[in-house]
C-alpha cells in the first residue's frame, strides 16, 4: 500500500491525546453508603472492571477513528497497472474519433457523442492539476497544447464530424509528438474510436513505451453500405453535343448481397441517366453509364445513391471541361507540312497553331493536349528537354522524323523518354504489314476489317531502335515484326514514334486513308486533362493550368458563400494550389481570380470510411501489442476504471467510512453501555 501524501501520516501523533486522556482520568468519586459492609470489596471490584473494559473499548474507539481519519487525508492506494509516481503533474493525451463512421447511431445517440461523453470521464478521474491534449481526426494546430480540464471538456464540446480519416500510427505518432515535451511528467494517452479495420494498416503499430496507451472501444454493429469509390470517362477530349461514357465503380462493404442499388447521373442540376445495381457482398464492380448533349464549358457531375442507413458517402462529385476547340501545335524547322495541315483542317473542331523548333514557347506546351513534331533536323537541348517534361506531365507528343534527321539527337531526344529512336536508315521497298487493332487508336475505329486491307507502301524507312525498357506497342509492323509506327507510355503521357517522315520519297502514308483517323483519333485519346476529383485529406495538392496571381489578384476557391484562399506555389508549366485542412466539406469547387474562373474542382471524401466493419480486442492486441488495456465500456463510467487502472485502488473513502463508523461506536459506547449502575443495582 502507498500513500499519495503521506506527509499526512504525522497527524499520527495525534494518537497520544486520547491515549493520555485515559491514562490521567482523575475522576471524582461519589460516597456511596452502605448499610452492611461486607459486599463492599466484591462491589468495588466488580465495578472496576466494567469500568476498564468500557474505556478501553472507547479508547479504541477513538484511536481507530483518528488513525482511519489520517488516512483518509494520505490517501493510500494500491498501485494499479499504470500506476508511477502519483505525486507528480500528469500530462494526458486523449483522441476522439470524429471520422464519418461515428455518426452511426446507438442507444445514447450517435458513437461521437458517446465518445465525447467518455473522453470528459477520463479527463474526470484526474487530478485538478493534470493537463490534457485534445486530438481528434483534423489533426488541427490548436490542438498540439495542453489544456486544463475546464479548458478540455469546453474543446471537446466543439468536436464535429470530420471528413479526415487517419491510421492509426499517424495518430499515435501525433500523441507523441507533444506529449516527448513533457519529460517530466507521467504520460498516458487514449484512443477513444470504433476502430475501423481500415484504421490498422499492414504492420504491427510503433509507440514509445515510456508512454501509456489505453484503447476505449465503442461498440457499434456492422451495417450494409454500397459506395461510389472512383469515376472516369473513357475518353480524354470532349466535344460538345458529343456522346460520352462514364465508368464507375461501386463498392458493397458489407457481408450481404446488395440488390438493386437505384442509382441517378446529374449534370449541371439536369438528370442524365438512372440505374439500378446489383452487387455481390464483399466485391466491386465497373458499370457505365452513356449520356450526350453537353454543350462548351465546365460540367459539374453529381452521382446519388439511394443506400440507407449509411448516407455520409450516398454522393460522389466530379467535373470535366467540354472544349469548344482543341488546341493542336505543329513544330517543324520552318516549313509548314501541307499533310498536318489537311489532316486537322477536315475538322473545325481542331485549332491549329505553328511554330518553328527555334521559336516555341515553353511556357505554354502544357496547354496543347497534343504536340506534333515533324521535319525537324536537329532536336535542340533546350526543345528536348521542354517536351520530355510536357510528356511527363500528361502531354501527348508525336514524332516523325526528318529525311535528314540527326540520328544521334534523337536518340538522345528519346531514350529517356523509353521511347524507340531511329537507328539508321533502310532503303528497300516494302509494305505495311499488319495493324494492331488491339490498340487504343484502332480499337472500335472499324465497323468491319476486310481480310486483305490497302495498307501503306513503304519506299525507304528509318529502323527503330527498340531496345527501350519502356512498354511500347506498334501499331503498324513491317514484315518481320519491325516497328513503322509505335506508342510508347512515358511518365503521365505518350509518346508516338513514325519510322518514316510525311513525305512521298518515303512511303504514301501521307496520301493514305488511314493517316486521318489515325491522327484524330491520336488527337482524341490525348491531354493531360486535370482529374475528375480530388479526396479531401488525401490529395496534398492540386496542380491546374499557370496562373499569375498577385497580392491583389488571388486565387480562392469557392463554393456558395464558403471561400478559401489557397498557398500557390508556381511550378514549371503548371501552378500548385495546397488547402491542407481548409476544405471541409465535400462538393464542387471554383477556383476564381477576382471574378473569372479558372477551373472547377471536385472534392469528395475519403471512401475509406465506407466499410463499416471494426476490430476485434484480439485484432486490436495483435496489431498494437503496446496498448496497455482495451476497455470496451458499457453503462457505466469510465471514471472508476481509469482512477483504478492509473491510480490504484483508492482507499481514503474506505478510510472515512471506518471513521465514521468507529466514531459512532465511540458514541453509542458512552450512551449506552452503562454496566456500572446494572450492576451496582444488583449487589444492593
């Protein structure tokens, strides 16, 4: 047993007071007259021990009640599991889960509230003096300080349900974070969660076991959700009035089947198309749905699901531009190719811009979906390096040799970019021998292929160089599996390489039918388009088209009467836009300067919250071996258990209550056992 002050226990020497009381009890005695003398020796003795027993049970009494009462103000405890020096300041952390699963109802309303009503339990069973750290899924910078128990329970009163959803490890990394400041201090923190499974991670969790973990499990039952996890469009570039096919994907998080999940497209406000799905437990599946008449500009795209009793994640945004014309730039070394011309110009849908190798501007390569070089010589440094970085960031670059072409620059040119180069150059006729129709550019572009197709005729030819370890894929091959015209990935975009230039020395490509299609439909599967939507919490950044912006030109992004100004970085072809935890709410965004927009931007939350299955204790013990104690509470307060787990076994209120109880005796022995007159009656 220990004493939480035991300074106290020199009121012990209080002891001796009754003690003395006793021992110097000079009472006076009454005469008492008797007629016949000879009881009198047998009245005295026998009244003499009564006596003594009497006070020496009251002398027991009152040292008993006065030793419990020292006690009760040492407060002596039995040291409990994460018991240390209870003398010293305590600096306690305590996380609230306010992710979107806590607002799953049980029977004292939604598991945040509950959680809230546990975290104050907590920071009750502490002392006065004792500080705490709030944490809860925002990871907000007003909560990296210790805060008085007043201060804690009117910060956990604010607490809202969040859109963030961290693991695990980040959160007891940011536990450690403040509570390494205070060395001197004894260090507990709490987890107060459901404890989702997506919250583990894959490895086991690392903590400082100088600090004491506690998990606070709040129960909550499995319940059926279907989300919407991501969408995409199956083609790059938009073209008013112009059909389209959006891609998405759906998610049954629960064990059950789910039958017959109704589901609506909205554009702009306008219904587009409806659904209805049935998805296996456990499993996703891809589904499409075709809708068509858009007009020019910016489309803000809504899905809805009907899917109760989870309804946080029943909404999924997205937005795409449709481009009133796409923007194509030809380069070549100052002579305009008449075939580039033509080919673009049978479709008013294309603007066409020119420039020569030696007068590009850099800065605005990122704002061509496609980029064709042709009949340029010699590739300079400063061009070569401007389109690997225009194809690493999404661009799609196309690449026909010159008839003079210096091999050795364009190997140079596009090596790096797992491209194949020409080599060297072959003079002997031949034929294009076969198409791949499996790729992109030929897929679906054939009602019907004949058995023997007019394919180009091939006069000389430069052989590419495909010892690349880029994945490239032809799709046209000459005999002998050599490559004519190949697509190779390379960073976010694509790369196109022609063993022969546009002209009639080297083959009839450009007169042939097949160089159209091939080139709109080149065009059509290019840009860089910006994403269909961004995860709140998730995605760090968002990078859009180059922006200038100033002190009184700045960007802010918004949504009603909610604006937000982001920090905006500006990066080499592109400008970065960063919220951190500015966005809370889901939706569709604008990103303005002063009055004109931008862009449009879609947020939705993290889909991570959908499943709504929890740890078990033994999953929980399993994956974070240093938890001291998994308490799951049910009724009752969580104030006991936490004073007995930190505390020990408290014993002062014990301690008063013997007191009391000894008092009383005190009391009823001196009014009541009276043995000296029922005695004394009985001898006369």
């Amino acid at each position: 047993m220990y004493f939480l002050y035991p300074f106290f226990l020199l009121a012990l020497l209080s002891i001796a007071v009754p003690v003395l009381i006793h021992l110097f009890n000079f009472r006076r005695y009454q005469k008492v007259y008797f007629s016949n003398v000879q009881f009198l020796k047998e009245i005295q003795e026998q009244q003499a021990s009564r006596r003594n027993l009497k006070e020496r049970l009251i002398l027991a009494s009152r040292i008993l009640a006065l030793t419990f009462l020292v006690l009760a103000f040492a407060r002596p405890y039995i040291p409990g599991k994460n018991a240390a020096n209870s003398g010293m300041q305590q600096a306690v952390s305590i996380f609230v889960d306010n992710s979107y699963s806590m607002q799953t109802l049980n029977k004292e309303g939604t598991l945040l509230d509950e959680a809230k009503r546990r975290a104050k339990e907590i920071a009750s069973a502490y002392n006065i003096n004792d500080r705490f750290q709030l944490l809860t899924q925002d990871f907000e910078g007003k909560h990296q300080r210790l805060l008085s128990r007043d201060e804690f329970n009117d910060a956990v009163d604010a607490v809202k349900i969040s859109p963030q959803s961290r693991s695990l490890q980040q959160i007891i990394n940011r536990q450690q974070s403040l509570l390494s400041t205070q060395q001197s201090a004894i260090r507990s923190a709490y987890l107060v969660s459901d404890f989702q499974k997506n919250m583990a991670g894959n490895k086991p969790l690392k903590a400082d076991s100088a600090i004491h973990f506690n998990l606070v499990q709040l129960r909550a039952s499995e319940l059926p959700n279907v989300a919407v996890d991501s969408v995409w469009l199956l083609t790059a570039v938009h073209r008013p009035g112009e059909s389209e096919k959006l891609v998405l994907r759906l998610h049954n998080y629960a064990g059950e089947k789910a039958e017959k999940v109704p589901l609506k497209l909205l554009l702009n406000g306008a219904q587009k198309a409806l659904g209805s799905f049935t998805i296996d437990p456990r499993s996703a599946q891809n589904d499409t749905l075709a809708f068509s008449g858009l007009q020019s500009g910016w489309q803000r795209g809504e899905i809805q699901l009907q899917d109760n009793p989870v309804t946080f994640d029943n909404r999924f945004y997205f937005t795409f531009d449709v481009k009133q014309q796409m923007q194509v730039l030809l380069i070549d070394r100052g002579i305009a190719n008449p075939f580039l011309k033509a080919v673009f110009g049978t479709d008013p849908f294309f603007s066409i811009k020119r420039v020569t190798d030696g007068n590009v501007d850099y800065g605005a390569l990122n704002t061509y979906p496609l980029i064709v070089l042709s009949d340029v010589a010699t590739i300079s440094t400063g061009l070569a390096q401007q389109l690997r970085s225009y194809v690493a960031k999404g661009g799609t670059l196309v690449v026909f040799p010159s008839v003079d072409a210096d091999l050795a620059g364009y190997k140079s040119f596009l090596q790096p970019m797992n491209a194949a180069w020409p080599e060297k150059l072959i003079t002997e006729t031949t034929k294009v021998a076969a198409i791949n129709l499996q790729n992109p550019v030929f897929k679906n572009i054939f009602e019907s292929y004949p058995q023997n197709p007019d394919l180009p005729s091939v006069k000389k030819y430069y052989k590419l160089n495909s010892a690349t370890n880029g994945p490239g894929e032809n799709m046209m091959e000459l005999p002998g599996r050599q490559t004519f015209w190949s697509s190779y990935n390379s960073g976010k975009g694509k790369v196109y390489v022609s063993a022969v230039p546009l002209n009639d020395d080297f083959s009839n490509l450009p007169r042939h039918a097949l160089l159209v299609p091939v080139m709109l439909r080149i065009a059509l599967l290019s840009g860089h388009d910006h994403p269909l939507f961004y995860t709140l919490g998730q995605d760090e950044s968002i990078e859009v088209t180059p922006v200038q912006s100033s002190e009184k030109q700045i960007l802010k992004l918004v949504k009603g009467s909610q604006a937000i100004i982001p920090d905006v970085r500006q990066q080499e072809g592109s400008t970065l836009l960063y919220v951190s935890d500015q966005l809370q709410n889901t939706g569709i965004y604008e990103l303005k300067k002063q009055d004109s927009t931008i862009t449009v931007i879609a947020f939705n939350d993290n889909r991570k919250e959908s499943d709504m299955s929890y740890l078990t204790g033994t999953d929980l013990k399993q994956i974070f071996p240093q938890a001291g104690t998994i308490l799951s509470p049910g009724q009752a307060s969580l104030k006991g258990e936490v004073s007995e787990l930190n505390f020990g076994l408290q014993l002062w209120k014990l301690c008063i209550i013997l007191a009391l109880i000894f008092l009383a005796a005190e009391i009823l022995l001196i009014r009541y056992y009276n043995f000296d007159k029922q005695r004394f009656a009985a001898q006369v």
